[in-house]
C-alpha cells in the first residue's frame, strides 16, 4: 500500500488581521485550501486582529509575531526566522509589500521554501508611506524578480507593476472569490436615495470626492462606514460641515457585520481615486444584488461591466451625475441591475474558481517554482532573413511555452505575427553595430522583467548579448549559430570582431546549436566549444509551403519563365554571378524574367542598379525588395536559384523545395544535405555553370520539371518536416538544459569526422 500523501506545508504571511480586503480574502483563501486536506495552513501574522478568532475556529494555527514598533527591525526578524524555522514551510506566500520583501528575506534561513508575492492593489502611492515605507517598496521593485510566483488579484495591478520593474512572466492573475451564498440577497424597498461608502478612511478612497459629489445630489444621502487615522476623519467631516450637508452624511465605525449590512442599503459606491485592485466591497455588494457606482481605478470597471455606472477618478460631478441617474431609475431597472450584479458574481468570481488557481500555483512552485519554461530569445533584428523565420516559426509552434523576444534594432516583419503567436517583443531601436548606453539600461531591465529559465541568443550578436543578459538573471545560455565560416573576411568587420570574440565565451554556455553540419565543424575548428555542439537543422512547415493549388495558374512555357533568387544583398549571397548568370539566360530565353527578393534587394540599391543596367537586364529583372508573400511568391516560380558563395543551412533552397520547384544552387554549406539527389547543384563564382545549369532544367518538358519539384518536396516531407524540429527545441528549451557531457548527451550531441 503506497505510503499517504503528505500535506503541502504553506506559511501565509501578513503584517496584521485586521478588518481589511486582503485580510478577509487571505482568510477565506487560508480555511479553503485547509478545508481540501492536501495543505497543511499557517498563518504568520505581525500584528493581531479580528480575523485570528475566524481562523483558531477552522483550526488554522495563527502565529503573532508580535512586532513592537516600526523601529522593532532585528529583534523582531530574529524571532520570525525563528517561528519559520521551525515551520520549515515548502512556500512561503506574503500578503501586500512588507510581508512579501519579509518573505524573501527568510528563504535562506528556513530551507530555501519557494516564495510567493500577493500583490491587492493596482497601483501605490509609496510618497504616502513614510522614510521605511518608501524604502521597502523600492526594495519591492528591486527584488521582485526572485520571488518565484506573484499572485495580483487584478489585471490593472499586474500591468501598474510590470511598469515599476516587476517580472511580467511571474504573474498570475487571480480575482478575489466572492461567497455569494454568504452575502444575502438584496430585497429592500427600491425607491431609496442614500449612497453608501464602505472602507477605511484612507486619502486612496477619496471620501472627499464623495462628499463633492453628495452636495451637487440635493436630496440624496450618505452613509460612510468605515475607521481611520483620526486627523484625516477629521478633515472629511469638516469638509462635510464646509459643504453644508453634515446633516445629510451618517459616520459610523467599522462593522463586523457587514452580510446583515449590504441587504439594508440603497447603492454602494467605490471612490477611489488609485491603488484599488479588486474591490472587495464593490464584488460583496453585487453579491448581495446592489447596484454600484465605482470609479475607474483598478479592476472595479471590469468587474461592474456596465459603463453607465462608472466615473472619472476625482471627477465629483462625474459621480453627481451617476447619482441623479440612479435616483431617476425606476424600481423594476433598479431590481434589474442588481440582479445583474448577482448572477455576475455568482457566474465568474466564485471561492472555488479562487482556490483551485491558487492550490496550483501554491502546488507548482513547492515542486521546483517554474511550472512555465520562459525563454528569452535575442535577436539583432525581425527583418527578412532565414534566420528570423526559422526562429518565428518555433515560438509559433511552441506556444504553451512562455516566450520573451529582445531585438536589439527596430522594426521588423515578424514583429506582429509573433505578437499574434502569445510572444512578447520588445525592440531596443538601436543602430546596427552602435549600441548605446540608454539601449543597454533598458535592454539589462528588460531581461530581468522576462526571467528567463533559459536564454537563448539567435545569431552571432544576438549570442553575445545573451550573455550579457546572463549578468543580471541566473540562467543557462543557449546559442544558435546559423551560418557557415569560409571567410571571415567576407564578414563586416563588427561581425568578424565578435565571431573571434564568441570564442573564449563559449566554453560557459550550455549549448551551441547550429543548422549546419559544415558550419558546426567550422566554428569548432575556430575554437568554438566542441563539447556544447547539437545540430537541429531547420525544418519546414509544409502547410504553408506548398505547390500551387492548380498547375493551370502557373507558368510553364518558356514565354513564361520565372526565375527566382530570393535573399539579402550581401556578398556572401553573390548576386553579380547571379545577375551574370542571368544574361547568359536571357540569350536563349529571351522572354526570361528574374524576380529578386530580400533585404536592400530593391531600386534604392544602386550599386544593384548599376549592375541590371550594365548587363542590359533592366527589362527582365524585376525587385521586389522585402515581401510578406514569400510562400505564393515562391510557389509561382519555374526554377529557385541560390548563388551564394557561402551558406549555413540554406532556407531558401528547402522553401523552393516544399514548394516544389526545381532548384539549381551553388555546392557550397549544407546545400547538398538539404537536396540530396534532387535538382543541381554547381561550383560557386561560375556563372557560366550556373547558367547551364539553369538553362538544362528550363528545357525540360514541363511534365519532367514538374516530377523534378515534386521530388524535392518528398525529400523535404521525409528528412526536414517542421514537427520534428519543434520537438527537439522543446526538449532542449525545457530544463534542465545544463552542458551536455559525451556520455550521457551521446544521443544529441554532433560527432564530426
């Protein structure tokens, strides 16, 4: 009989029990998740309060730390990691800013528990909090990124946060739960015309805009319900006087009561004017099937979904208006809205929606704290390129994993589909080749916002950036090198500096994959790292690579001719031998035309331009520069050309393939690998055999070229599918990731003759 599960062992810590929100819900969260039997509960509180009594009566052990004044700093955390330690909890959950820094603080001394943050507001006023308070919420914002899991209760606090450096990944979102069953009914008569404010008395709530609002209502009332700092009650209540309807405005203390209390009301009202998260008070009376007028600060206009009853922060005659709109209601739209309100709670923000989210977080970081693999792509730039493709389609068809891209330029055509994927892409707008000291500050806060469980650096300067990310979050690096070495002097200068400069780098990361066989084998004879290598070639995705749909469309006379060479304008990519090529074609066909795609492959080129013109090809040449279409682009074509001096793992030629068009290309990378006994492959810098190599498949009968493709796009299908690819990034991408050893990677690792 298999031993019984022990309890998850939790320790809810909060700085007091007092009769607040976040307090109410940690205490309906605590005696739920204890109720379950698969956690065992303690809550570890600073100060006393009325919710200690709730908790003893669910037999939740309550454990008051007892901190003498806010100035009690040593003595007191001496004897809270005391109490920790002999808890030992698996996780420790704060509750607001200073139980969340505490918690952190703790995690060396009690077993290293996982630790997560509660977040109940959706913005802070730290300028309010005094010399420790401002302190601490600074600290918040600095340490956040080690707390393994922050739990908001709103939407509008997860983004507040993120803007004040909280890592986005490492949110969840989950509303407060609302016992429908345990807030009464609403039955009173439905002609009254008092608005009630339930909350502390606290400059957030904005009573004063309340009271604004009251004295533009005549004949209304208010009923403000709630304690305070005494000075500030003060004040309001002077204001009350100033205003002239201190005798239309009742004051009464904090109740306990507050189930018997909503069903006796009018119309509750929320004025907030910032940090509001998820309004308690606004989700309790719905519950109870009262209609609600509430500021739009927080999540109140999400949970109220009614843009009737919703104002400006601090706009009292916003509120007035509202006012008079309700008073003017009749009965019946008054029974109606509140019923609404009701169902609503009843229907989305139910204590079981809450418990079961919150048990699986609590659950997932006890096991290890990352339950999501994040991975944080750098990228120089989301332009045209196979490599930026290659890297598109694997965030896209890995989307239950979280992605985070940095490109350190601006722009680029993959921006929004990988948007439309679930990635999240932030561009550096820096120039290419001149990073700048404001493009590094936001780039090294960026990478601790995404807290990666792994890095993953796409091309040479992304792989260099990748480990300067590695400074500021602790995780394993990952590169991927697309391309093949012949001569580094074809490099940029900037890009061969930081070729060498991979070198002595790359024995710390953890993997180096390539797409290549022969660039593999170059690099490490470079110096690159022999012992990281792993080869995942690129694969295709032959749904949306594929032959035109009716052979009728496409051209296959030689009046009709197209002949494609898509790819940046670089040297390595040789379009004057192409271009030379092209001439020697267009002798024998003379209706040939050439369609030229890529990156800086347009008219504005005029080193280009000079060249079409000089060969006399002005007339057959068309340039097309970067293009979204390069599927249909591709599949209209009669034959792709690669005339490249140099390739990693070519893309280009495998697209043409998939999409069944006969290739001819240059012999040069991993070109024979991907066509295998499929098209023609010629030395490079020959145009004269790259023409006759064009010319011998031009002249086949259409039924031979086409059986040609066709045969490409079978070799594609069985060696280079897009699945197969994906799964391997997937193992590699999930940790651990850790470098890889000949013995036990055998079966991934690359050997090289």
């Amino acid at each position: 009989m298999p031993p019984p599960v022990q309890p998850c062992r939790i320790a809810f810590l909060i700085r007091d029990l007092g009769p607040g929100g976040a307090q109410r819900q940690m205490t309906a969260l605590a005696k739920a998740l204890a109720a379950r039997g698969d956690f065992d509960i303690t809550v570890v509180h600073f100060y006393t309060g009325v919710f200690e009594a709730e908790l003893r009566a669910a037999n939740i052990r309550t454990i008051c730390v007892g901190k003498k004044s806010r100035w009690d700093l040593a003595g007191f955390f001496f004897r809270l990691v005391k109490i920790m330690r002999d808890l030992r909890p698996q996780v420790i959950h704060g509750y607001l800013h200073e139980s969340n820094l505490m918690a952190l603080m703790l995690k060396p001394f009690c077993g290293w528990p996982g630790i997560v943050w509660g977040i109940r507001d959706s913005s802070t006023d730290a300028a309010t909090w005094g010399l420790l308070g401002r302190m601490s919420f600074r600290l918040n914002c600095l340490f956040s990124g080690f707390a393994d899991r922050i739990i908001a209760n709103s939407h509008a606090g997860r983004k507040w946060y993120v803007g004040q450096g909280y890592p986005e990944p490492s949110f969840e979102v989950i509303p407060n739960a609302i016992e429908a069953e345990r807030w009464g009914h609403h039955s009173p008569a439905l002609h009254g015309d008092t608005f009630t404010v339930v909350g502390r008395l606290h400059p957030m709530k904005d009573h004063g805009t309340f009271l604004r609002a009251l004295a533009l209502v005549p004949h209304a009332r208010g009923r403000i319900i709630g304690s305070g700092d005494e000075p500030y009650a003060g004040e309001l209540r002077q204001l009350a006087e100033t205003l002239g309807i201190a005798g239309r405005v009742s004051w009464e203390p904090v109740r306990t009561d507050l189930p018997q209390v909503y069903p006796t009301l009018d119309c509750v009202v929320s004025s907030s004017s910032y940090g509001e998260g998820f309004s308690n008070v606004i989700g309790e009376a719905m519950a109870c099937g009262l209609p609600c007028i509430a500021s739009d600060v927080g999540d109140s206009a999400w949970l109220i979904a009614d843009a009737r009853w919703i104002f400006e922060p601090g706009n009292a005659e916003a509120l007035a208006q509202r006012m008079r709109s309700f008073i003017a209601l009749p009965a019946e739209e008054r029974r109606e809205l509140g019923n609404k309100n009701r169902v609503r709670i009843q229907k989305d923000f139910t204590p079981e929606s809450m418990v079961t989210k919150t048990a699986q977080v609590l659950r997932d970081v006890a096991k290890g704290g990352n339950a999501t693999t994040r991975v944080l792509w750098i990228i120089p730039g989301l332009g045209t390129g196979g490599a930026e493709m290659m890297m598109a389609q694997i965030i896209q068809g890995l989307p239950h994993l979280h992605h985070t891209v940095l490109s350190l330029t601006a722009g680029g055509k993959h921006i929004e589909p990988l948007r439309a994927a679930g990635a999240r892409v932030h561009t550096l707008d820096m120039p290419a080749g001149k990073p700048s000291l404001t493009g590094l500050w936001q780039f090294l806060k960026l990478v601790r916002q995404a807290r990666p469980t792994v890095i993953m650096g796409w091309m040479y300067h992304g792989c260099l950036a990748a480990m300067l990310a590695r400074l500021v979050v602790w995780a394993p690096v990952v590169w991927n090198i697309r391309q093949s070495l012949y001569d580094l002097t074809l490099e940029k200068r900037g890009t061969a500096w930081v070729i060498r400069s991979l070198v002595p780098l790359s024995r710390w990361v953890s993997r180096i994959t390539y797409n290549s066989k022969i660039s593999a084998q170059q690099h490490e004879k470079l110096g690159y790292a022999a012992s990281k290598t792993l080869l995942i070639a690129n694969g295709f995705d032959l749904e949306k690579w594929h032959p035109m749909a009716s052979e009728d469309q496409k051209r296959v006379t030689e009046s009709q001719v197209k002949i494609g060479r898509f790819g940046r304008y670089s040297a390595i990519k040789d379009y004057p031998v192409f271009l030379e090529a092209a001439a020697l074609i267009v002798r024998e066909i003379p209706q040939a035309q050439f369609i030229l795609v890529g990156t800086d492959v347009d008219e504005r080129n005029a080193e280009l331009m000079i060249q079409v013109r000089t060969l006399g090809l002005a007339d057959h040449v068309k340039l097309l520069g970067e293009r979204n279409d390069l599927p249909q682009l591709t599949a209209e074509l009669d034959l792709s050309v690669s005339s490249s001096l140099s390739e990693g793992f070519p893309n280009v030629v495998g697209e043409a393939m998939a999409c069944a068009v006969p290739v001819v290309a240059t012999d040069v990378g991993d070109t024979a690998w991907v066509m295998g006994e499929t098209g023609l492959r010629v030395p490079p810098r020959s145009p004269t055999t790259l023409a006759e190599a064009c010319l011998k498949i031009l002249h086949l009968p259409p039924q031979e070229r086409r059986a040609q493709g066709q045969a490409g796009r079978e070799h594609i299908l069985r060696h280079f599918s897009l699945g197969s690819v994906l799964a391997q990034f997937e193992t590699l991408l999930n940790p651990p990731v850790s470098s890889p050893s000949r013995e036990t990677h055998a079966a991934v690792l690359v050997s090289h003759p």
